[in-house]
C-alpha cells in the first residue's frame, strides 16, 4: 500500500537458487551457516510496476492507495557473507528478471486455454 515511493531490491529466482544449492554443498562439508541472500540493485514499487507494465505492453495505469500507511521505506539486504564465505553474488538485473519471468508467466498462461 501506500504511494509506491518504498524501495525494494528484488532476487531472480534462479539466482537465490543458486546461492541456496551452494550454500547446501557448504553445509555438508563444513556446518551450518547463516547467510542472507539478496541484492543490492532498489527499485521503487512505483518504478517495479512500470516495468513490468513496460514489459508487458499493455496500457495500464497503476493505482496506489495513500490513506494506506507507506510501511517500511527501504529494505536492502546484507548478503557479504554470502559473498565471502560462498562466493555467491547475484547475477541478474532486475529489468532482465522480469523479462524472464513475464515471458514464463506467458507461456504458462497460454498453455491454460
């Protein structure tokens, strides 16, 4: 809710996969290991929605509801140990992400009628 001024920063699936996988490989040989998957690329909802809707080429005008509380302005994950302990990092941009996954959710909506 709110204005869509809230920043998020968004992981593609396969790359928080991947750091899952590596860190499971981690584990067997050495312990357990706490680590936050994520990355450091934000975006605004309000800039999320218009790429997709850019993606998708359709004319849609996003709403937003501002008698709703904005909530939590910012929310960037620490993923360093991640990176030192595994060596993960993401390797997606968000823009390449959505394209991704628009043209996946397309196909599976075709194969539906």
């Amino acid at each position: 809710m709110g204005d869509g001024t809230q920043r998020r920063a968004f992981l593609y699936m396969d790359d928080f996969l991947d750091g899952l996988f590596m860190l499971d490989r981690y584990v067997e040989t050495k312990g357990n290991l706490t680590v936050n998957l994520g990355t450091t690329e934000e975006t605004t909802i309000k800039d999320l929605a218009e790429g997709i809707i850019g993606i998708s080429g359709k004319r849609i005008t996003p709403k937003y509801d501002t008698t709703k509380p904005v909530g939590v302005l910012r929310r960037l994950p620490e993923f360093t140990r991640a990176e030192k302990t595994l060596g993960w990092r993401p390797k997606t941009k968000l823009a390449d992400g959505l394209a991704k996954t628009y043209e996946w959710a397309e196909r599976r909506i075709a194969t539906w009628s």
